[in-house]
C-alpha cells in the first residue's frame, strides 16, 4: 500500500534525502520518494503503519522535520539557528553546494565535506558616507557632517570575506611555516656527513626540539583540519579532512609515543643511536602544505564569483533627481517610481526607465554583450548599470531597486552559479564511497608492506599507508562541476545570456531540435501597419474602432494599430465587453457594434459572412510575408490591415550556424500558413507550422519528446509561455513578456537567435570543462593512490614521501579551480 504525508520543515536538497533516509528506516517500510518542491513523502509499506512510528523517527533525529496528514495544518519546525535563506547579504554557503540552497549565518566549515563556506556575495551594494574630520559619523546617503557641516564623502570600499578568509589563512601560512621549515631542517640533517647539529646535542634532544615546534602547527595553525577530520568522523560525512586528520594524526601521536617510549618498539624502528625514526616533519610539512591549497583555493574562490561582483559594479551609487527643475544629487535607494531623473553624459543609468527628454547613445555591452552604442531618443527605455554617451537627458525611473533589469540579472546569475548540474549526481555516488575505500586501500597497504616489504618492514608499511591517505582528494572531485557552473555561468550573464540553473547549461549543449516563434524572435517584434483596405464605410472610421478595440490588448501587432491609428488622427472610442482569443484575434462592443479583428479562424468562429470575398487579396499579401488581419462589424467583413515586421538582421546567421551544429529550426507561428512559408523560405529553416495556438506548440513538442529528441523552445510571448515551460530547455527572449521570461530556462537579454548559439557554445564550453575536471580529478586519485601505496617500488625502487603526497594532493583542488577559471577567457 501507498500514502501520502505533509511534511515540514525541509530547506535544501540535503534535507529532503535526510528526511527520506531517516523514514525508510522505519521498520515495515519498502520505499519512500520525498518532494522538496511539494512537501510530500510519499511512503510505500507491506501493511499500514501508524503515522506515529514516523513522527517518533523524526522526533528522535532532533525534531527539525515534522510530519503530518494530507489534510492537516501544519508549522515549520524550528530550524538550525546557523541556516537561512540563499542568497541573503552576509551568508555563507559550501562552494562544493553539499546541501544544496542551504546557507549559514556564520563563517566556519561545511559540516559534510568539511571546506571552508564562502560568503555569499551581497546582491546589493550600499553606497557609505563618511565626514573626513570625523570618521565616526557614517550614513547611507550624501549630506553634510552633523558636527562640522563638511560635506560627506563616499567611504573606501573595505575588503571582502574573501579577503579576509585570504588574509587569515595567509597570516596562519607564515606562522606555520616559521615552525615548520626548522623541523624540516633539523629532520634532513640526518642525511647531512658529520651532521653540524649532532655537535650541538644528540638527537634524542633535538627530537624534543622538533616536537616543541610542532605544537603551534598542529594546535594551532592547522587545527581546524583535526576539527573537521572528528567532525567528519561523528556525523560519518567523510571527506577530504577525514584522510588528513587521520594520516597526519598517526604520524604525530606514534612520533610522540616513540619519543617517550623508544624501549617499546622493535629494531627495524630505531635509528644506529637507539632513538625510534619520527615523523614530526611529515606532520608539519603535510599540515602546512595542505594549509597552502587551502590558501590557494580561497584566493580562487573570489575569482570564480567575480562575474558577480562585476555586474554589481555596474550599478551606480548616486543619481541626480531632478523636482520642479531643480537638480539634487541622491542614494539610488531614495528613487521610487515615477521620479524624473537627469542622467549627464558618462554617467551610469541608475534604474530602468524611460526618456522623457533629450536623446544619447547607450554603451549596452555590459547587459546585452554586444559592444556597438545603442541610439536612444524620446520614449525609448534603458536600462540600469548601461552607460550613458555624450549627451545629457531626463528619464522617468519605471522600475526600481529589486525590479530593474541589473538586479534581476544578478540576482539569476547568483541562484544558478549555487545550482547542481545533473552530472553531479555521478559525482556525489562516487564521493560517498570514496573515502572509506581509501582508507581500506591503507590498511592493505599497511599489511602488504608489513607482511611482504623489506626490512624495516613495519615503517614503510607505515609511512606509505600515510601516503596513501594524505594523496587522496575527494574535493578535487566535488569541486570540478559547481566551479566550472560558476565562471560559466557568470560568463553568460557577460554576453547576454542569463542561465536559471545548472540543469539547463547541460541540457543546452544536448538539444537537436530548436523550436522557435515567429513575431519578436525571428522577427524584429516592432511590426507596423503598411496599409488598411476598407470595403464598407470610412476609413478613418474604420481606423478608430480597430484601434480603439487594440487599446486593451498587450500583443506587439495591436500597438503597431493603436500607433497607425494615432498618425491619422482617427478618433478612440470606449470598448465594452473586450476579450482576447489567443491564437484568433480579438473581439469588443463600440456602440452596441461588435468589433472582430483577427484571422480567419477568428472569423469563422464568430461566423463572419462574406470574408472571403477578399481572400485572394488577403493571401496575394500573405505570400509576400505580411500579417494580415481581416476586420469585421456586426458579423460582417468590412476590410483588412496588413502588417509588417522585418525578419531579424542576425536570424539567418543563427540558424545557419545552428543547422551547422547538428540543430533542426522549426517554427512554430499563430500566423497563417502563407506568412510562415515566406518567412520559413527566406530563412531556410528545417520545418514549419503554421495557424498554431498554444495547445498546438504544446503537443507538438511533446510529440518530438515522445521520438527521443532534445528539444529547445525560443518565445517571447505569453502564448508561449506553455511551450517554454514543457521544452528541456525553454528559452526566453529579454524583450519579451515576463511569463515568458519566467517560465523559461534561459533568457537572452538582447532577443535574437545569435544569444541562443551564444549559450550553445557556452553549454558546450562549460560541459566539457566539467569534463576535463573530473577526469583529472579521477585520474589523479586513480594514478596516485597506487602510486603511494608503493605499486612502482618492486619495478623502480620508487616511493611516494607522505610530504609530496601532500603537496600534489593539496594542488589537485586548486588546479580544478584554475581550469574552471579558463572559462573566463572563453569567446562566444
């Protein structure tokens, strides 16, 4: 039997498996599938167990999770104090996303894989004033010091988390390493004839030296590695740190047992002096070493997220508000819609908006990618972080704080750079057996050279079971998709293109087949009235009741009407009783007229006579490409509006190149079967369909889907917005509707098929960067745990020193952020 229960409680994908583990624990149960989306369990048991037992399990795992009836009210439980919301100013995630979306208030390590979390880069940034006479007076906005009258200046941008993460590993590095290269020197000068030191004092007291300076280092300096090792060891999330606290452990704990015990241990483990061979240099120069990639990754890190924080600069501090002609200057927080705003040249858009007065061009790049100046004139929008030309000019602020276009961008590009690709999961199966099968390979190890190796028998089984756990790097493996997700991610946004998450960047570089509309993603979008032919009655009249009826819809054909209509003066009327058809057209009372503007699908719907009289006329115009749309009064054809809108300067390039990449175009049109042949003909696209609503777009996607092919949606419509949402990969374009924007996967802020090869190509990049990633890390730990557990000695004579072992391990990590950083050079 099967049921279905509420639950609470849960945050992040990590909760949903922890909840699903913990109830198919339960005694009695066969399976269990937890929604995170939903909030569901849904449990599958051999007979009806009491919905008590799972309320009991969940209670006894500490009660972060409840659970409950379909139909009954439930709380939230009580959540850790440490976790939060994403993408919250002043949270910290792991960059390795082991939990998924879950974020912390504090700074510290994941309690999973161990790596230190990262912050959060804030999505907004908030300009500070400071008095250069009194530095304690601080606000958020320019004024005057309250104390000396001295006006505000803007504070110096203080150093981020990553820095800081930065400089205190880097202060901990030096310390360390002014502890361990002494060790290290006392330790080599065995091999030194006549050894200098040995004159000084014996060994037995230099062994007390070096033990003295390993102290700072492993209790202090790399301490938090041995904290994240018991961590790991408790929660049984073993990692990375579980290998090095245990290899480096052993090592410092038999050196001070042998130091304080000689008398215990055989032979084969004494030096000629009678003292036991330590290993307080192998401690010290692995924990330092480590310490060093640690370092080295923190660095990297604040590169990886730099797509980010260059959006972020984008974004200007101050704009100049303009209130009854006189100009002030203010903190883009104090704008709110509707504030008339000056914008001089070289100044940086501070909102979205509109032009209200005066003319520039617009530097756009930074948004859309594309580097030629924009012209922009009276009643044309902007954008906010785009850079204003030469001139100066007065804008209407539309859209302001979270709503601009930058914010919103940024904000998308922070949510998929903290997404999982599919191919992780590969990944997360591998790592969960990883590390204990490592430490099995090291006992082996350990017994192998115990039982076979030459004398001194029992340290080289030692030192190289040490070697086997100190090379191994399971963050290598973790960090090779979520790194490589990030730059490309941020990439993207550099050129355009805004991914929603990490699915649909691998899902990209799959697609065959691209289906795409007609009007404002082939087309330019901004169509126009060529001409109106009137068989019955005025013109002019005529003009009005069509433009009048356009006034209530938002479909880019109805403005074209309504802006005709205006040129020739024709007069607007009330409507009444107005309904838009999608697919057909639209319908409304004037008068006590009923007013039909659309197809002819439209008219035989609304049973039109005589409208086909002008058919031939009507299809002579559709054969050249035009939109036409008959009008009809009181049931009856009175004439028809051609429309034109000219195809797109880059589509025919796109779908070349697109075909060229093994890609089908098929467009899908609500236009007639004579229009999309001309537009399908001039492009040279794969296929057409013709007369489509948005049932038709749905099913016929889903019909490819059913044959096995990857498909890919380009719309900018609202009817659009169920084909966006069923395709693998919806894509919106920027100039589009926001349903359309919203039920797609990826957006292309500048609206035409050159942004979809742009996001194939980076797809491509990207994906094959995970790749390399993740082979080097598999080839790396494959090749190097053999090679430390001594494969190489009985050929070659070569051993693996637990101190190199460490440095490569401790590289490893680092150079699969260093490949994903590659991305950031990449052309598209």
């Amino acid at each position: 039997m099967k049921h279905q229960y509420k639950i609470a409680g849960m945050t992040c994908n990590g909760c949903r498996s922890h909840v699903e583990k913990i109830l198919s624990e339960v005694q009695g149960v066969s399976k269990v599938d937890v929604s995170l989306t939903e909030k569901l369990a849904t449990i599958e048991m051999e007979n009806h167990i009491p919905i008590e037992n799972f309320k009991k399990a969940l209670l006894e795992d500490g009660g972060s999770y409840k659970i409950g009836m379909l139909d009954d009210e439930m709380e939230e439980a009580p959540k850790e104090k440490s976790v939060s919301k994403p993408n919250e100013v002043g949270k910290f995630y792991c960059p390795m996303h082991c939990e998924g979306d879950k974020v912390y208030d504090k700074a510290g390590d994941c309690p999973v894989c161990g790596m230190d979390l990262v912050k959060q880069t804030p999505l907004v940034q908030t300009a500070q004033y400071t008095c250069p006479m009194h530095p304690e007076i601080i606000q958020d906005k320019p004024g005057s010091c309250p104390i000396c009258g001295m006006d505000l200046v803007p504070m110096q941008p203080t150093s981020s988390e990553e820095d800081k993460t930065y400089l205190g590993l880097s202060k901990k590095m030096k310390l360390s390493l002014l502890f361990t290269i002494p060790v290290f020197i006392i330790s080599m000068s065995e091999m030194i004839p006549n050894n200098p030191l040995f004159q000084i004092m014996d060994l037995k007291y230099w062994n007390w030296v070096q033990f003295i300076l390993t102290i700072p280092v492993v209790f202090y300096t790399c301490w938090m590695f041995f904290e994240r090792a018991w961590k790991s060891i408790i929660t049984w999330n073993l990692n990375m740190f579980t290998l090095i606290g245990i290899g480096t452990g052993v090592a410092f704990l038999f050196s001070i047992f042998g130091m304080l015990f000689p008398s215990l241990f055989p032979v084969e483990f004494k030096t000629a002096g009678g003292t036991v061979h330590l290993y307080f240099e192998a401690t010290v120069v692995v924990l330092t070493l480590v310490l060093l990639g640690q370092l080295l990754e923190a660095k990297a890190h604040s590169k990886t997220s730099g797509a980010i924080k260059e959006l972020l600069k984008l974004a200007p501090t101050e704009a100049t508000l303009v209130v009854d002609g006189v100009e002030k200057v203010i903190s883009i927080h104090d704008i709110n819609k509707g504030d008339l705003i000056r914008v001089k040249p070289g100044e940086k858009i501070p909102v979205d908006g509109k032009i209200t007065e005066g003319s520039s061009t617009i530097d756009e790049s930074m948004i859309t990618g594309e580097p030629i100046p924009v012209d922009k004139t009276k009643d044309d929008l902007v954008s906010s972080g785009t850079i204003n030309g030469t001139k100066s000019f007065l804008m209407i602020a539309e859209k302001v704080g979270a709503e601009t276009l930058l914010s919103q961008i940024v904000k998308m590009v922070s949510d998929a750079s903290h997404s999982r690709a599919p191919i992780q999961n590969v990944v997360d199966k591998v790592a969960k057996y990883f590390v204990p099968i490592v430490v099995l390979i090291s006992v082996i190890t350990f017994v192998i050279w115990w039982q076979f190796g030459p004398e001194p028998k029992l340290v080289y089984a030692l030192v190289n079971a040490i070697a086997v756990l100190i090379i191994a790097c399971p963050c290598a493996l973790g960090l090779a998709t979520p790194m490589s997700v990030m730059v490309g991610v941020g990439k993207g946004a550099q050129n355009g293109v805004l991914i929603k998450n990490a699915e649909a960047i691998e899902n990209m570089n799959k697609i065959d087949v691209l289906i795409t509309d007609k009007t404002g993603t082939l087309t330019e979008g901004k169509p126009s009235v060529e001409k109106i032919v009137v068989k019955e009655g005025s013109e002019v009249d005529v003009l009005g009741k069509v433009a009048s009826i356009n006034q209530n819809s938002e479909h880019p054909l109805a403005a074209a009407m309504v802006n005709f209509a205006k040129s020739k003066n024709a007069k607007l009327q009330k409507v009444e009783k107005f309904e838009s058809i999608t697919g057909k057209g639209v319908i409304g009372f004037i008068n006590d007229e009923k007013i039909s503007l659309g197809n002819h699908k439209l008219m035989e719907q609304e049973e039109v006579s005589e409208f086909k009289a002008i058919e031939e006329e009507v299809i002579a115009a559709q054969k050249l490409g035009k939109t036409v749309s008959y009008i009809a009064i009181n049931k009856k054809v009175v004439g028809y509006i051609t429309i034109t809108d000219a195809i797109k300067a880059s589509s025919l390039e796109a779908i070349k190149e697109l075909k060229r990449q093994g890609v089908e175009v098929i467009m899908l049109t609500g236009d007639n079967e004579k229009t999309a042949k001309a537009v399908a003909s001039e492009l040279n696209l794969s296929d057409f369909k013709a007369s489509c609503l948005p049932q038709d777009k749905l099913a016929y996607i889903k019909n490819l889907q059913a044959k096995g092919k990857i498909v890919a949606m380009a719309g900018d419509g609202i009817n659009d917005a169920p084909a966006l949402a069923q395709a693998d990969i919806g894509i919106a374009m920027g100039t589009g509707t926001d349903v359309a924007i919203e039920s797609a996967k990826i957006t292309l802020v500048k609206g035409d098929l050159l942004g979809i090869v742009k996001a194939k190509n980076l797809s491509h990049a990207v994906m094959k960067n995970i790749k390399q990633n993740l082979f080097f890390a598999f080839i790396y730990n494959s090749l190097g745990i053999p090679v430390a557990a001594g494969i190489l000695y009985p050929f070659f004579g070569l051993l693996l020193s637990p101190m190199i072992a460490a440095l490569a391990m401790s590289f490893s990590s680092v150079s699969v952020i260093v490949n994903a950083l590659r991305l950031r050079t990449l052309k598209l």
